[in-house]
C-alpha cells in the first residue's frame, strides 16, 4: 500500500514539473513575439 501512494505522488511530481515546463515555454514564447513586435515597430 505504500508504495502505491509513493508512485501516486511521484506522478503527481512528474506532471506538476511538465506543467511547469509548458508554462516557461509560453511566458517564453510570448516574450519572444513582443520583441519581435518591437523591433518590427522601429
């Protein structure tokens, strides 16, 4: 029984971290079209 919540928690972990990793690459992203926009602007 252990071990089963060890493994739950341990997946939990593991998603919590992607989601993380997506959230970084759209801020990123999104940082990325505004200083294109910019430079486009002068």
């Amino acid at each position: 029984k252990q071990n089963k919540r060890l493994e739950y928690v341990q997946a939990l972990r593991q998603q919590s971290q992607e989601d993380l990793i997506l959230q970084e690459q759209q801020d990123w992203s999104e940082d990325k079209v505004k200083e294109l926009s910019d430079v486009s602007d002068e």
